[in-house]
C-alpha cells in the first residue's frame, strides 16, 4: 500500500510545483517584448485596432507590447505564426473576422480557429453597410430589393473575393430575401469601392470601419446596417431590422487571441486590460466615429461567440456551396 502513495505522492507534488510555476510566470508576466501579429497591412482598419490595444497593454502592463504587420491569405500567414508559436504569451494575434471563415477558402491551413488558440477578448465590431453607386435610381433598401427582383441577375455586386465577408453577407441576403445578383469578385477592398463610386457595379457590402468617410461624404450610398443598431456616423441610414429584414447580420470583428495553451491568468491579465481600455477615451475616439461598436468580453465569452460563428458559418458555406470538408 505504501509503494503505491509514494508515486501518488510525487505526481501531486510535481503537479503543484507545475501549477506554482505557471502561477508565477503569470505573477512576473510580461517581462520582456511582446509581439502582436496583425495579418493585414499597417494602417488598416485590424491594424488600427492592434495598435490601440498594444499602447493600452504597454502602458497597463508596464513592458513593450509591439505590432508585427504579417499580410497575405487573407491573414491566414499570421494566424498560422501564431499557432505555431510559444504558448507563453509573448506572441498574441489580433484577428479579424477571416479566422473562422478561411478553411472554406484555403482547405490547406495550418490551423483550427478553436483548436489552435485561446481567447483573450473581442475588442471591436464593425457591421456591415449595403451601398449603392451614386447613379443608383434606388434610395432606400425597399427600393433596392424590388429593384434587384425586377431583374433578377440584373444588377451585380462587388466582394473582395469569393468566400469573404462582403460575399457571404451579399449571399446572405439573396438567401433571406429571395434576391439574386450578379457576384463580381475582386482583389481587395480598393477595386470595390472605386468601381461602385463610380458605378462600374450596382452594390456592396462594405465595413463600416474605413468606408465611413465615403459613406459620409455620399460617394456611395448606404441603405442599410446589418447590425444591431443604427451608427453614429450615419444616424439616418437604418438597420436591416427596422425594414424588415432582421435576421441580416454581418459584420467584421478585431479580437485578441493567444497559442493554444497559454495560461490561463496570463490570458485572464490581457483580457482585463482590455475590458477597461475599450472604455477609454482613446478607444472610443479613433473608432466609433469610424462606425465601430467596442466590446471588451471575457475570454469565456468570447469563446462561446466564436463556436457560435463557426457553426454559423459551417452553414453557411454548405449553402454557398464553397468550400469542402
């Protein structure tokens, strides 16, 4: 009997002696430059957002916290550093809405959305405005929807490229409403909005975040919000919901997340940091403004928000038809 207490008694005691040093990496963290990878290029919309956050995570934290602009495959380059990476807590990932999306789009990928890491907190949301071109004769959502179904496959629409988000919210429209355009896909975000100031395609999708200015200015033509409100920026556009269609959502998300595996309390320290920062004056001058909702969740909550998207857009793919399992 006493042989056997003794292997009992050394697992239990290795195991605390793991839990302690694991409590005090957490204690001493960060202790030297962390890395924050951002999978788009500086300056836009995801990189504004994790460079908010790594000033508000230098100054709480009291360590450099710098951003690392990793672009390509929609991101994916970034998303899979950081899988690989040390789950230590000194190489973080700010991502976008793509993380949950890509695999329908690149099958190859290196990693698993909720496998391959641990949520730290969604920080912001931008929702999604259906535009028109200016020379629309359309100037209201009703007037839209009938006029796409006067003509069905008469009117076309612009994506930065198919699978994206622009494309799957246009395709969920036409699910919700029984609509049906033509999808022009294009290489970025540019292409769009320069081809539908100029009338060259009829519609988009576009994020609030980074359009406001040309949504402001009337260089397109917002119709409606696929959010939950209306946006400061645009207090006279509605949502989806006020004309009918409220099961039309979309938008696209910043969120920090770390390598599977790191520990708990270091995640828990990050998140707390951003719960408070998203209430700064910082924080809401550079993006409400800009038509961006902040939100500063738990590392549970977030969680739970991502399996909800993943499902959603396991769906939602399958509908498409794009995109394999």
């Amino acid at each position: 009997m006493q042989r056997r207490i003794v292997p009992l008694a050394i697992a239990s005691l290795c195991a605390m002696a793991f839990t302690g040093a694991h409590a005090a990496d957490a204690d001493s963290y960060p202790n030297k430059t962390v890395k924050i990878i951002v999978g788009f290029q500086a300056g836009g919309p995801t990189d504004v957002v994790a460079r908010l956050a790594a000033r508000a995570l230098s100054d709480a934290l009291k360590s450099p916290f710098i951003v690392e602009n990793k672009p390509g495959a929609t991101s994916n380059i970034a998303s899979e550093m950081v899988a690989a990476a040390p789950p230590d807590g000194y190489t973080l990932l700010l991502a976008a809405s793509p993380l949950v999306m890509n695999k329908y789009v690149y099958p190859q990928q290196k990693f698993d959305p909720l496998k391959s890491f641990e949520p730290v907190s969604k920080i912001s949301v931008a929702p999604g405005v259906l535009s028109v071109s200016p020379k629309s004769p359309a100037k209201t959502y009703q007037e839209f929807e009938a006029l796409a179904k006067q003509k069905p496959d008469g009117l076309s629409y612009g994506s930065t490229g198919k699978g994206g988000t622009q494309h799957m919210a246009m395709l969920r429209l036409e699910e919700l409403t029984g609509m049906k355009m033509v999808h022009v896909p294009y290489g970025g975000t540019t292409g769009v909005i320069n081809d539908l100031m100029s009338s060259t395609i009829d519609a988009a999708f576009m994020t609030s975040m980074g359009s406001m200015p040309n949504l402001v200015a009337g260089k397109v033509r917002p119709l409606a919000v696929a959010g939950p409100k209306r946006l400061p920026g645009l207090p006279n556009v509605p949502t989806f919901a006020e004309v009918g269609v409220p099961a039309m959502k979309s938008d696209s998300w910043n969120a920090l997340l770390a390598p599977a595996g790191t520990p708990k309390a270091v995640v828990d320290k990050l998140a707390a940091v951003l719960e408070k920062a998203v209430h700064t004056k910082e924080f809401q001058d550079a993006l409400v403004p800009q038509g961006s909702m902040l939100i500063g969740n738990t590392p549970q909550q977030f969680k739970a928000e991502l399996k909800e998207e993943v499902a959603f857009w396991a769906d939602q793919f399958k509908k498409a038809k794009i995109g394999n399992d």
